[in-house]
C-alpha cells in the first residue's frame, strides 16, 4: 500500500513528538516540514537528514502532500488548518481546534463541505485504558454513571497563546464525552494565574454530561505529575492511573443500598458494600502509534468512525464556557454549541 504523502506543520515540543511517530510509522510519509523557527528546523535537520524544510510562504502543499499534520502553537491551529483544508488537503490538528467556537466550527464545516476528512490529535482517547473504560462502563460494570473525577496536573508547559482549560482540560471534556456518550451541559469553573504566566494556570471545573457530574482539576504548577481519573456509578468506580507502570486501571465494586438490619434501621436507612480491587490487565501499545494506525485508516478509507474533530468543538465549546464562567465568580454558564 503506497504511504500518505504527509507534511508536519510545526517542530515544538508537539512537533517532535508527532514527527517521531510519522516517521516511524509505515502508513505515512513524511515529505516535509513547515516551520518558520531556525531553531527547530536546525533541530529537525539533525534528526532527519534525508527531508526537506520549508518556508511556509514558499510552500506550495497541495503539490507535495495528501495529508498536514498541524502542531504549531494553538492560537494558530484555526489560520493554518483553514488554509490547508481549503487547498483540499486532509488535515490533523493538535489539539484545541481552535480558540473558539466560531473557529472550530468554521474548519469542521469547511471539511464537510470539500468531503475532506478533519482530525484532532486527542491522544487519550486511543490508550487502552480509556479504551477499556468506555467498554465496561457500557457492559454495566459500574451501574448508571454518577460522577466523574479528574486530577490532571503538571510543572508546566505553560503556554504563551491559551489557559490551562485550553492545554490540558480539553483532554478531559473529550474523554469523558467518548466514555459516557453524552455532551457538556453546563459549566461552573474558578481559575488562578502564576505570575509567569500570561492566561490562567490553575483551573477548578464543574461541569454536567447528561445526568453525570464532573469534577476536574487542571494545573501547570504542581512539581508532582498527576493523571488520575475516576469514574462512579451506581455499583461501584473505575480508577484510572495513567502515572503508574502497572495496575493503570482498577475496578472496585460498591454501592448503596437501603439497609435489611433492623439495628441500623434507626441510625440510619441505608448500608454500604465494597468489594475487592481488581485490576484490568491492558494491552501493551503505545496511544499515538494506535491513534495515527486510526488516522491512516481514515484517510484511505474516508470514514470517520472516532469523530474526533465533534468531540473537539464540544471540548471547544466547553473551554469557552469555562473561560466566561471564571470571569464571572464561577457562575453556570450553558455550553453553546452554535
């Protein structure tokens, strides 16, 4: 099968990650990079010799790629995945898809309208762990889902062009949306900001997917990496450690039950039962090599099956919500997807 001409917009730190998988993986290959930073094409020339760098005023991709992969910074992700997709090019973005609704509406109607296939890199979605989530959570295996926890935290990397909400707490709209099936209501969200950096660095969100509460913390200034999330139900909780070599994902069955104990009848009226962890064993395989196996799929066989890109304007719109909400003392705001 002949390999997706690919072009890499962008070497950052997203850039390099992206570039390495591209590079190694059979589906694509890479013609080119776009980069308008000496430093980082200086950086990429050193790693890979044998491809071009291109001057993104000079370029002419429609004639050298069927695919871009777009990881430059986020407050550009809207100006450069327009232009491609509107030389008829299939696009993957970084995540946000943009800074807005407007602007990641715009590039999810301009593919539908040119039949071009709009991807977001939502990485998580593709780990076996949420993977595994989303299939027990609907065999039943926690009951109706209650609530949702998540503890997302980090020593940076600040970004210069988007809060926290827009870096980290997209990831979590997106996956929470993929397991549950259902969209962001309503968000109630505080934010701080560290005096290094420009936007919001802290973040405390509350938010509403159908009938599940959602609680989710994002910071770029703890010196202590979390990524933790729990999902309860009705009939027990998933925790999912994504910090820990094994036992990344665990079930721990327990409920609530009106009590049968006449001695506790009158303290109170109902009893508690929990049961034993038990560990799900998960496949070894790495997220991104499993996400662009997805993406290469997609292309060639013009289906959208993940819809990463809808998850990615309800994360969008989500993230907008946030912002409005903190300016306001944290009060509800409706997420708007128009």
């Amino acid at each position: 099968m002949v390999p997706i001409r690919t072009l890499l917009y962008g070497y950052g730190y997203w850039g390099t990650r992206l570039g390495r998988v591209l590079t190694a993986h059979p589906a694509f290959d890479v013609v080119g990079l776009v980069e308008t930073s000496a430093a980082a094409a200086r950086r990429f020339k050193d790693e890979y010799p044998h491809i071009p760098v291109h001057d993104p005023d000079l370029v002419e991709p429609a004639g050298l790629a069927d695919l871009a992969v777009v990881a430059t910074p986020a407050s550009t992700h809207h100006l450069v995945a327009k232009r491609l997709l509107s030389l008829d090019l299939d696009v993957v973005v970084s995540k946000p898809l943009g800074l807005s609704v407007r602007e990641a509406k715009e590039l999810t109607e301009l593919a539908e309208e040119r039949d071009l296939q709009l991807m977001v890199d939502l990485t998580y979605l593709f780990t076996p762990a949420v993977q595994r989530i989303r299939e027990v959570s609907k065999d039943g295996a926690i009951g109706f889902p209650s609530f949702v926890s998540s503890n997302r935290s980090n020593l940076g990397l600040i970004q210069p062009d988007c809060s926290v909400v827009w870096d980290l707490a997209v990831h979590d709209f997106a996956i929470i949306e993929y397991v549950l099936g259902a969209t962001p209501s309503w968000v109630s969200a505080h934010t701080g900001t560290h005096e290094l950096s420009t936007f919001a660095s802290t973040a405390s969100i509350t938010c509403q997917f159908g009938e599940t509460l959602a609680s989710i913390f994002v910071t770029w200034e703890s010196s202590v990496k979390v990524r933790s999330m729990v999902f309860g139900g009705t009939q027990g909780v998933l925790v999912f450690d994504d910090t820990r070599i094994e036992g990344k994902l665990l079930h721990v069955p327990g409920e609530i039950v009106e009590t049968t104990n006449r001695a506790l009848v009158e303290e109170r009226s109902v009893s508690y039962s929990v049961g034993e962890p038990t560990p799900y064993l998960l496949a070894e395989a790495e997220a991104l090599m499993i996400e662009f196996d997805h993406i290469a799929r997609q292309c060639r066989e013009r289906k959208d099956e993940m819809q990463t890109s809808k998850l990615a304007l309800h994360g969008v719109a989500a993230a907008e919500a946030c912002e409005l909400s903190a300016k306001n003392a944290g009060c509800l705001v409706r997420v708007d997807m128009k």
